[in-house]
C-alpha cells in the first residue's frame, strides 16, 4: 500500500526506467540542446541517439534546467490528488534545477494563499548517486512513512554515497564548463584517464591513471577502501555507450560483495553531455 508521499526527482538520475515504475518516481526532464533544437532529456532523445549525434554536430551541445513552470505541472496535481511531496534534485553547484522547483512551489503558494507539504532538497548528487537516494526515498514513502520520516531517510544516506566517473577526456567537461576542481588536470600528460569524483557537490580530480585498464582497476580498489568493514552495498554502475565495462565491473562486485540493490544504467544526454562517450560511473554507498 503507497503511502501518501509522492517522490519527484529530474532526469540527471540516470536511473533504470524499471525502478522509476517500480517506486512511482516522477522524472522532471532537463533538456540537451542542438544548436536552436531543445529536447527533452531521455523523453525526445535516448542516449543511443544523443550519443549518435553527439560526435558529428556542429556546435557542442548544451544542457537547460527545467522551468519553474515545468515543476508547477507535475506538483499541481500531485497535490490536488492529497499527495506530499518530497523532490529531490541535483547539486545547485552545477544545475539550477533546484532553483527553478523553488520558484515553482513559491508560484504554487502565492496562487493558492497556502503554505504547501513540498520539502525540496539539494542533494549534492548527481546521476545514479541522486538515484540511490531517490529509490530510497520512494521505498520510505511506499512504506507509509511520513514526509518528514523520508527526508529523515534522505538525510541519513546523503553523506554514505560516492560518485566516482572515468573519462575517456576532459574534453567534454572543459567544453560544458562543468568542470571544477577538474580544472588543474587539463592540460597533462595525453594518455591519462581523468578519474574524477562528485565531492560537496561539485566535480573533483580524484586520480590519473596511465590507461583505461588501470583506472578500471582503482574503481574497483576505491570501492573497497571506502566499504571496508561494511556488509551491504548499495550500486549504481553507469555507463556511456561502454556497457561491456560496465557489466563487467557490475560481475566483479556482485562476486565480492553482498548487494541490497546493484542497477546497470546508461548515462543519458544531459550528463553524457559533459562526461563524453565511453565514460564509466560507479555511484554506491555501504551499510
């Protein structure tokens, strides 16, 4: 039995479109932009097709927050149906999608002369580190527990979880200006691949390893540094058009480690945008 919290989120989750079903998920899309076409994150443009386009356009893409007013037509009826809502979102370091469900909920209650059960977060996550977060959200919520047990919930997660990506180059970060800590890294050595991290909500330099392999291989030594002790993962492992890395790095840790939950997801346009192809992403945290 669904409780009467609803979870909204945006589409920088990168989550399986099975657990959005699942857990009743509302997904408010960014949009990826072409030149003077906008679409629709993972609504007008799959990954497949933005990755297909993304090597042969003529100017680099860029990526849009949805409006105040895309927020106010998925809280509206929310509400007129009794829900409360609990939206969780990206970093406000690097998206204003907080900003704009703000103002949709501040539009909301000066119409309606009421304050409003919406509690908005800015998590410090992005992708499927956002989407661990608002899978457990969901659950709470399906459990029956109140607004503020969710956030509770929420709360408690937001400082567990790691984000980590390999990119192929920081070609794409520099060029979507996203990039950060990252900064001091452009400009080395050619044949490193950039290991970045998400750390208070912005993107970090974490390590340079020599060759894709290598990096690969710190992923997997991170991930055990940083759940030492610990019994039950949680994982996310993500992927732009690499997904023979991703399910092999998704073999070795359902083989080490016992896993709650551990989801294979492709990286959609709005990341893919500043990430690049063949980047690999592992979001996880411990228990």
């Amino acid at each position: 039995m669904g409780g009467s919290v609803h979870v909204v989120t945006d589409s920088s989750i990168n989550m399986p479109f099975p657990e959005r079903e699942q857990y009743g998920i509302t997904v408010v899309p960014l949009k990826s932009i072409f030149g003077t076409t906008e679409y629709r994150d993972e609504l007008d443009l799959t990954p497949d097709q933005f990755y297909a386009m993304l090597p042969t356009a003529k100017e680099h893409p860029t990526t849009s927050q949805p409006s105040a007013g895309d927020f106010v037509q998925v809280y509206e009826p929310l509400l007129q149906a009794g829900k409360e809502i609990v939206s969780l979102h990206l970093s406000s370091k690097l998206s204003g999608t907080y900003a704009s469900a703000c103002a949709a909920k501040t539009e909301l209650e000066t119409r309606l002369k009421t304050a409003l059960p919406v509690t908005i977060v800015d998590t410090p996550w992005i992708s499927m580190a956002l989407g661990l977060l608002v899978i457990a959200a969901a659950q709470a919520a399906q459990a029956g527990k109140s607004r503020d047990e969710v956030i509770a919930t929420v709360n408690a997660i937001i400082p567990k979880l790691n984000l980590i990506f390999v990119l192929d180059t920081l070609e794409y970060l520099r060029r979507g200006g996203r990039i950060g800590g990252a900064r001091a890294m452009v400009g080395t050595l050619l044949n490193v691949k950039p290991m970045l991290e998400i750390r208070g909500g912005q993107v970090e330099p974490l390590e340079q390893p020599r060759s894709r392999a290598k990096a690969l291989k710190r992923v997997s030594e991170i991930l055990a540094e940083r759940t030492a002790g610990k019994k039950t993962l949680h994982v996310g492992v993500l992927h732009a058009q690499a997904l023979g890395d991703a399910n092999a790095l998704a073999d070795e840790i359902r083989a080490q480690y016992q896993c709650a939950e551990l989801y294979i997801s492709p990286i959609g346009p709005v990341i893919g945008t500043h990430v690049g192809p063949n980047a690999l992403g592992l979001a996880f945290y411990a228990e």
